[in-house]
C-alpha cells in the first residue's frame, strides 16, 4: 500500500505544479501573523489550562497507592504533559515512572519511561549521553508496538541532535542520516490507518529530497491536523521548510506562523518555529516583530529549560538586537534632524511673523500717512478756497471803490490810491500773514528743518511775531512743488533777479549746497 501510494505521488507531482494547491500572497502571510500575535497575547491563557491539566492528573496519581502498578498510565501521561513544557519536572516523572515500572516488573512501561526520559535528556543538553544509552537498546523479539517507541524516540533523539549541531554540518548529516533511518524503520512497522503515519511519511519524503510528493501529501494531511496541535505544529514546519527549499518565501513565514500558532494553543515552550520565524522575518527587515518573537521563543525555553532551544534562539537574538538598536539610532537620528528641521522652520516662522507684524506696522503708519496726506490736502484746499475768496472779496471791494470813486469824479484819487502802492502793500502783507499761517499749520516743524540743513552760524532767526521771512517763503513755495523763479517772483511781488539772489544766498548757507533745494523737498516727507 505504501508503496502504491508513493508511485502515485510521484505520477501527481510529475504533472502538477509545486505550488499549485494553494498560492500563498503577502495578505496571506500578514494574516497569518496577526493570527499568530493574537495567539501570543492569549499564551497565559494556553499555560493555564495546560497546568491545570497537569494538576488534574497529578491528583489522579496521588489518589493511587506509592509504587503500584496502577500508577503507570497516569505517570507516563503526566510526563507526557510536562514534555515540552517543564523539562526537569518530564525527568522527575519519567525516572519516576521508570523506577515504579522496574519495581512492578512491567517491562514495556520500563522501557517507554526510559524512551522519554532520553529524548527529554537530548532537548535539556545531555544529548550525547542519551545517544549512548539508546544505542544499547535492542529490539530483538521486541512486539511492534513497541518498536514503534523505540523507533520513535530514536528519530526525536537524533533529530534534536542534528539540530543542535546545525553550525557543524558533518556533524549534523550525521546525526540526519540516523533520525531518517529511524524514520525508515516506524514507516516500516506504524500502522498505515495511524494519524501519524501519514505525516511521518511526508517527513520521511521531505528528508530523502522528495520535497513535491511530501508537499501534496502534507497539503492533504494539514487540514486534518487542526485537532491535533502537536502534530499539525510538526506538518506545518516540514512544510514551511519545503517552501523554503523552493525560496518561497510567503509559505515559509505563513506555515512558520501556522507551526508557531499550533504550539501555543498547546503551550509547548520547546518550540522551533517560533523562533525559526524570528530569524526569517528578521531577514525580511521586520526588526519589531523579529525581536518579539525571539524573545518569546527564548522565554519559552528558558521556562522549558529546554537548553538546546536557548541555544538556538540566544544565537540569532544578538545579531537582531544590535540591528534593532541601529534601527533605533537611525530613529532617533531622524527624529533629532527632524527636530532641528522643526526648529529651523519656527526660527523662520517666527522671524516672518515678526517681519509680517512689522509689515503691518509699517502699513498701519502709511495708513495714518496717507490719512493725513488726506487731511493735508483737504487744508490745502481750503487754505487755498480761503485764499481765493479773500482776493474775490477784495478784488470785489476795489472795485466798488474804483466806481464810486469814478462816478462822483474822484478819479485822482482813484489813481494817487494805485500808484501810491499801498493797496498792493495791504494786500501782500495780508496774503504773507494768510499764507504763513496755512503752510506752518501743514509743516508745523519747517523753520527748525530747514535750520538743520543750513550751517549752525546761517541758522534762520526769525523777529518777535513773524512765522516766515522772505527766506523761508521762497523756500516754502519750492516745497510746495513751486520751484520756477519767476512764479515765485509774481507771487512775492520781487523781481526774477532777486529771487536768484535768494536762493543763491540760501544755498551758499547749506550745510551741502548742491542737494539743498531736494533735502527741502523731504521735509515733512510721509515716507510712501
């Protein structure tokens, strides 16, 4: 029958691809690790009520007489139960058991104890010695069942071995080439109808280099096992290294998380995908999850005292710890430029609010600027309006006298009042005082700023009562934007030269002669 079923395997993989039943993607495998994170954060859950389990048949084995034979079964379940567990209380109960076995002369028991104890031996760092003692078995006129034992721990002893000497590869096909002769020997006499012969034979396959015919039968095998947790943690492993022997990495990391997953629903503490999953998810860059999985993996076999675990997991978790903390400087370097870059961009946001408040000062001051260039104008205006009505209102008062003058025959006076030029004295006297009084009212500061431009002993010193001389006026009338000589001339009532004489005087005074005239120009500039 086996020998059937592996033809036909071989017949299927011919024609079927590897990877053909089931393609496994990156949400696969990130699912898969959710599922396993979930399962770690329940593990106290999981070690509870295998304790309590434990507890349970311990009572059963106490509420048995010391010694008797009836003993047997419970010890050898309670060892069971703390195998992969707590290695040193697996001892005491295997030695136990054995002793009570040898006591009773019940010598398959004495046998199966011893079986166990060895492979406990091997997972606690004693697996030299526990390879001695096994190679002195004999299985000459043994019944199979047994042999199935003893075939049993023979692969689990030399398994472990391989694994340990997994940095010595001689060494380690060694100890393989003995774990699969085992597996060649259970295959031979386990029961074709037994939950674990199927998985054996697709382990058995996998480690004779058939990986695709062990691939198709753990495909069928694995979704059988979900009620089995030890054995779906050891099929789930086998196939995650099938996947990894095809450089597939998905399957490798997601059966990795499904073998992992197993054994803590089981709450195995001897595992090795949890940390195998470690190691291969630091290689994909996931230091965060790497670190916690090793170090759970390690905590676990630390618990177990499972030393050839410790080993296994302690090797990988400097190598992950020294990149995790260069991740962290990393970090911590970025955080650091980001901080300078922060801090560069508020010094700049802090000085453009600063210029932007200055800015608005600045605006508020040509507001209030142009505020009063308003005003200024609007007295212009009116000082100029006033201007004009006093002249319309004298010019209207002259001429009511030259008519009455004319009509009552007066015209002598008419003409002695002309050409006396009193009238036109009157006039300029009040045009001067009209004028002065408007145009300081507008430059209230203008006689000390235009003394500031002349030197200190040309200073202007005006008479008690006057507001402007002849100097100022003709310089106020070129602030005014009245720069042409001879207006200046008409409105003073001089002459063209005379005004030349002024200014070139005026000028001759200035502290910078040539720029006189435009520094006048700036004063009471609004600065717009």
């Amino acid at each position: 029958m086996k020998t059937t079923f592996f033809i036909i395997t071989i017949i299927v993989s011919l024609f079927s691809p590897v990877y053909a039943s089931k393609n496994i993607t990156e949400k696969d495998v990130k699912q898969a690790l959710n599922e396993l994170d979930m399962e770690l954060s329940r593990s106290r859950t999981y070690v509870a009520a295998r304790q309590s389990r434990i507890d349970s048949i311990s009572a059963l084995v106490d509420n048995i007489p010391a010694g008797s034979a009836d003993q047997l079964p419970l010890l050898m379940e309670l060892g069971n139960a703390y195998h992969g567990y707590l290695s040193d209380s697996a001892k005491v109960i295997y030695e136990r058991g054995e002793q009570v076995a040898r006591m009773n002369n019940v010598r398959d028991y004495e046998i199966r104890f011893m079986l166990k104890k060895l492979v406990n031996m091997t997972l606690t760092g004693f697996g030299l010695e526990a390879a001695q003692t096994f190679q002195t078995i004999s299985t000459e006129n043994m019944p199979d069942s047994l042999k199935v034992d003893v075939f049993s721990a023979g692969r689990q002893l030399y398994d472990y071995q391989a694994s340990f000497y997994s940095s010595l590869s001689e060494s380690s096909k060694e100890w393989q080439a003995k774990s699969i002769d085992m597996l060649r020997k259970l295959l031979e006499i386990l029961p074709d109808s037994s939950e674990e012969h199927a998985l054996r034979e697709s382990e058995f396959l996998w480690a004779t280099g058939h990986s695709s015919e062990a691939k198709i039968m753990l495909d069928e095998y694995l979704p059988k096992a979900s009620d089995h947790p030890v054995l779906e943690a050891i099929a789930a492993n086998i196939m995650a290294q099938i996947h990894k022997s095809h450089d597939n990495n998905n399957g490798q990391l997601y059966y990795l998380a499904k073998s992992a997953a197993a054994d803590i629903r089981n709450a195995t503490r001897e595992t090795v995908s949890l940390h195998e999953l470690g190691a291969a998810i630091f290689e994909n860059g996931d230091l965060d999850r790497a670190h916690k999985y090793l170090n759970a993996a390690l905590s676990d076999a630390v618990e177990c005292n499972a030393s050839m675990r410790m080993l296994q997991a302690s090797g990988a978790l400097p190598v992950i710890a020294e990149a995790h903390r260069s991740q962290e400087a990393r970090a911590r370097l970025w955080t650091s430029m980001i901080i300078v870059i922060m801090g560069i961009l508020l010094f700049c946001l802090m000085m453009t609010s600063l210029r932007l408040r200055a800015e608005m000062r600045r605006m508020k001051e040509l507001q209030e600027g142009l505020a009063t260039a308003n005003r200024i104008k609007e007295m212009y205006i009116s000082q100029f309006l006033n201007l004009c009505t006093n002249y319309m209102d004298k010019l209207n008062q002259f001429c009511k006298i030259a008519e009455r003058k004319i009509s009552t025959g007066k015209a002598d006076e008419l003409y002695k009042l002309i050409t006396s030029g009193r009238f036109a004295e009157e006039q300029s006297e009040e045009f001067y005082d009209t004028f002065d009084r408007a145009f300081l009212h507008i430059y209230p500061d203008f006689v000390n700023e235009v003394n500031q431009l002349l030197r200190p002993e040309e200073k202007i010193e005006l008479e008690e009562g006057e507001l402007l001389n002849t100097d100022l006026r003709i310089l106020a009338f070129m602030r005014l934007g009245v720069d042409d000589s001879t207006r200046i001339a008409q409105v003073l009532n001089y002459s063209v030269h005379t005004i030349y004489a002024y200014r070139n005087r005026l000028r001759n005074r200035a502290l910078n002669r040539d720029s006189l005239e435009n520094d006048v120009m700036k004063i009471g500039h609004l600065g717009i």
